[in-house]
C-alpha cells in the first residue's frame, strides 16, 4: 500500500475535481464517475483499525437503473421491437458466454477487449463481445440458411470505459440481421430503412446516415499501394478518423503499422471525399434522403464484406466528439454522441463456423441504445413533464376505519379483471395521504369506499387531476 500521506493528498485533489464538476452543473454520468474514483481512494485508507474498508459501488464500467431510467429505456426499447416486428423479424436468445475458441479471431483488433472467464470445469469461456458471431455460430450450429431476426442483449468489453459518453463494459446491443441469399442490395436497402425508422420515431433530432462499401474501401487501399495483409489493420485505423485528426491517424499508419508515407497521403486524400457519382448528386440534392457516401467510413470490426453504415446525430448540442472538444476547448455542453446505429454486410463469417465452409450470406445493422438512452434522460431532465415509473390506473381507497377487507375485494376484482391497481399498506389511511400517493406517483383515478357505498353497492371514483367524482 502506498503511505497515508500520499493517499490523503490524492484524496484531496480528487476531492476538488468533484467540486469543480459539481460547480460548474457537469453531467451526472461524469461526476458519479470522478465520486467514484473518490471512494476508491477513500478505501484505500481503510478505517483507524487499518481493516480494509468495503466499498459501496458498481464495477468498473457499468451502472445501476433506476426507475426514471428504467421507464426511459422501457420505452426506446418498445419503440425499437415494434419496428423490428413490423419488418417480420423473429427472435432468438444465446448463452451470455461462449466457448473462447468461438469468439477467437473474429473481432481482428478489438480482441484484447474480450473477457475471458476462468477456467471452470474443463471449458474455456469469454462473456460475448457483440451479438453478431453467437448469431453466425446459431446459424452454422442449427445448418440455417435463411432467417430475419432480431436480438436484444447485453454484451461485454473490458473497454476503458467513458461513461459520460454512454460507452460501458456492459451495454444493451439491439440487433437485427437478415441471412440468406437474396438479390442483390435488397435486405441491405431495408436494413438503412430500419435505421432511419428507427432514429425518426425516437425523436432524437437531425441524424446522417453514412454509406460505404469494404470492397470500396480495399479498392481505394488497393489503388494507393497498401498490401493485401495490412487491409484490415489500415482500416481500423481510418476508422478512428471520427475520434482523432487526420495527422494522428496518419502518424498511427506509418509509425505502428508500417505503412510508407506516400501511400498514407494517397489514403488521405481518398478519405477526405464525401458525396459521389452523379447519382449520389442527385440523391444529396433530396433534403428528405439522410444518406450520404462517405469514404472515411471504415468500421472497426473484421468480419464486414460489402455494404457498411453508420449513423450519426448532427444537431447541436449532441455533435459527434471532435478533437477540440476531447483537448478540453470550450465548445456546447453536452453529451458528445458519436454514431448511433452501425452495420453492413458480412458473408463469410457464418463460414468461419461451418466445417464445409458454406457461406450464408449475411447483413445486419446494430442500434446502439446507450447512447440513446443517454440522450432521451437528457431530454426527460430537460423537461419539466415527470417520468412515470409505474403504470397504476387506480389507487383503491377509504374515507373511513375498518375498511381494509372490503378494499381487498374491491382490489382482488379489479387485478383479476386486469386492471393494474394498488392499496395502501395500512390499516387505516387517512384519505389525504392516499391521495397525496396518487398526486406522487401519477395515479390517475381513485376508487373510494365509505360505509355508505357499500350499503348502496356502488364505488365512488374520482379523477385525480381535476377532482370529480361519479359513482359507479
């Protein structure tokens, strides 16, 4: 252990970086994250019997949801299945881990952000890293050929996570994917015209959908002279092209990928071109089409083959992050999304798990809900409108004592009638508590008993908001 005196200085300067954030109204994401590293510190001192103190906090990377948040993402996620439904997608569910030897050699550099489980019983295992290789290996498993489903799950990256920006070690993936083999750029179109459903209906403001094409892509490396074995690697780097200047990605290129310096030029200049042929013209010159061609688009992952996309938001307030903005400039405050939704094709990646190697042709497209999530709480704290967290139609209540039995008949009627109700734990309530309650949590109507109704055999139902009463 370090000594008290060191820890306690970190203690203290740590202690002013929250301050610093809570004064100047950060995000929560960002100073729950700085208040962590706090009591990390805190614990490192452990308590005047030197015992080491246990620490109050989720893992690294990942966060708890609470009822507002829940309610937020209940929603998106409804938003996001009924487009999936209505596309005619089935669903499926797979293990949240699989065997190492799976996952192994199909995510090209990201590999070093696998989990890796230990060694129990004999078989190697790692939590999954995305939802599209447990797909191709259900489809190389169970010999499909032909299948449109969507799947949503929480995956795992030992990523260094940046939670102000919605990127965790443990996140919702929200897939859809079309297999088999089709005519040409058919199921591909339909997967760019989920995305735009999709980004329209959540009402997140003004998004891009970029276009581009792997075999584009190994065209234009081919062109520049890059060698066949260094495609993939070169384009992981350009794909950081969103994240980091041209200078930076260039420097990477040559430096540690061994690239000569003209052939990164002549990347540089391809990468730099947005738009395209005369038919892209006249498809940008459309304000109602949001895609655009875009050169520098490379995506990170190895197993894509033809057709790639991305989507981006570019109203204000949420740009994607630029390179100023990372160093600290001043610039809008707010959280910085970058893309919200990515995909392409991939076909040979089922045949990386058929032992004949038979291909299933593949094209899927990926919504990444953290961010969204991110942004939707955003604009709930925004607004002054409350988040209701539970869907309770009625609160059944009493005026007078010694009701509770009838309540619980009036209540059981109502539950087996399938209407979501709730009764107070007590007794006997006051009548304003019980309305205090509905005030609180949104409950629209409330159904009152008094010895009166019951002789009479009627309930009095009042409307919350305004007050009036009818009898039933």
């Amino acid at each position: 252990m370090e000594d008290k005196a060191q820890i306690q200085e970190a203690i203290k300067s740590q202690g002013e970086v929250v301050r610093k954030l809570k004064s100047e109204k950060a995000s929560k994401d960002q100073i729950d994250e700085e208040v962590a590293k706090l009591l990390e510190l805190k614990a490192q001192l452990g308590g005047d019997d030197g015992k080491h103190q246990f620490v109050l906090k989720t893992a690294k990377g990942t966060r708890d949801y609470n009822p507002k948040q829940m309610a937020i993402r209940e929603k998106v996620f409804n938003t996001i299945i009924g487009c999936f439904k209505r596309h005619g997608a089935e669903t499926i569910d797979t293990p949240v881990f699989e065997l190492k030897e799976t996952l192994t050699g199909k995510y090209g550099e990201d590999s070093k952000l696998i989990y890796d489980l230990k060694d129990q019983g004999g078989e190697l295992l790692s939590l999954r890293y995305d939802l599209t290789v447990p797909f191709a290996r259900y489809l190389a498993m169970n010999k499909i050929t032909n299948i449109k489903r969507y799947h949503i799950a929480k995956v795992y990256r030992r990523d260094n996570p940046a939670m102000t920006r919605g990127r965790y070690r443990e996140f919702y993936q929200c897939d859809f994917d079309i297999a088999g083999q089709y005519d040409a750029m058919i199921p591909d179109a339909e997967c760019l015209k989920i995305v735009h459903e999709i980004l329209s209906e959540l009402d997140l403001g003004d998004f891009r959908i970029k276009v581009n094409d792997r075999r584009i892509l190994d065209g234009m490396f081919a062109v520049c002279g890059v060698p066949d074995d260094k495609f993939r690697t070169i384009c992981s780097t350009v794909d950081k092209l969103d994240k980091m200047p041209w200078e930076d990605v260039k420097k990477e290129m040559v430096n540690e990928k061994g690239l000569s310096e003209e052939a990164a030029d002549q990347i540089g200049e391809y990468v730099s071109m947005q738009g395209g042929m005369d038919l892209a013209e006249r498809l940008l010159q459309d304000q109602k089409i949001h895609v655009v061609f875009d050169l520098s688009l490379a995506r990170g992952l190895d197993y894509y083959t033809g057709i790639i996309y991305e989507a981006v938001l570019t109203q204000a307030g949420v740009a994607p992050v630029t390179a100023e903005a990372q160093n600290g400039a001043p610039g809008e405050e707010s959280v910085s999304v970058g893309s919200v939704a990515g995909g392409g094709r991939y076909d040979g990646l089922v045949g990386m798990f058929d032992p004949k190697g038979r291909k299933v042709p593949c094209v899927g497209v990926s919504i990444g809900i953290e961010r969204v999530f991110s942004i939707m709480e955003q604009k709930a704290e925004a607004s002054a409108e409350k988040v209701r967290t539970t869907e309770v139609q009625v609160m059944v209540a009493s005026a007078q004592k010694n009701l509770l039995e009838e309540k619980l008949k009036l209540i059981t009627e109502l539950w087996n009638a399938g209407i979501k109700a709730e009764v107070m734990y007590k007794k006997n309530p006051k009548l304003l508590s019980q309305l205090q309650h509905c005030e609180e949590s949104g409950i629209p109507l409330v159904a009152i008993l008094g010895e009166q109704e019951l002789k009479d055999g009627v309930v009095k139902l009042r409307v919350v908001a305004t007050r009036e009463e009818v009898h039933h």
